[in-house]
C-alpha cells in the first residue's frame, strides 16, 4: 500500500522541479506527469474506501481541451454557437458511453 505521506512526497517532488524548470515545455511536461499522478492517487483512495476486497471499477480519463472540438476559430453567430454545442455534446457523451470520467481544459 502507498501512504498518504509518499503521496504527498511525490506531488512534492513534482512541484520542486517545476520551481527551478526553465523550460516551459518541460514545465507543461510536468503539469501531465501531475495530473496523471493526481488520476492514480484518486483510483488509489477510492479502492482503500470501498470496504470490499474486490478493486473497484475505475473509469480512465479522458481529457477534452474545448479548443479542439471548435471546427472555427471564432464563434460569429447562433448558428456557430448551436453547431459547436452540439459537437461539443456529441464528443462529451461519446466519451460517457465509453465509460470515461472527464476532465475539461
């Protein structure tokens, strides 16, 4: 088992090597290797408090920049709102029907 205490640490180390990164792809580098520490301390917490031996169902996640479902770059009428909506909808409920938790950037 991990204890609250390595996780902690390992956040930790994250954030000290962001702290003297210069570079600043290195440092969205470092803000991936974040999240997916952060998705696997959440999987590991949510086994610890199930109460059953059995491993719970843990969803992946799947992460949506919103930027990236715009087929435009600028939004000018309804009819853009309406079109980038229902896009958005689309791949949003696409990701839940194949079990996804999601994380929007």
């Amino acid at each position: 088992k991990v204890s609250i205490k390595s996780s902690i640490d390992k956040f930790k180390r994250l954030s000290d090597r962001a702290d003297s990164e210069p570079s600043i792809s290195n440092i969205r580098r470092l803000i991936d290797e974040s999240k997916v520490l952060f998705d696997e301390e959440i999987n590991r917490i949510a086994q610890a408090v199930s109460g059953t031996k059995e491993r719970p169902r843990i969803k992946d996640v799947e992460t949506f920049q919103i930027k990236n479902v715009a087929k435009k770059a600028f939004l000018e009428t309804e009819d853009d709102v309406d079109e980038f909506v229902q896009d958005l909808s689309k791949e949003l409920k696409k990701a839940i029907k194949n079990e996804k938790r999601i994380r929007i950037e």
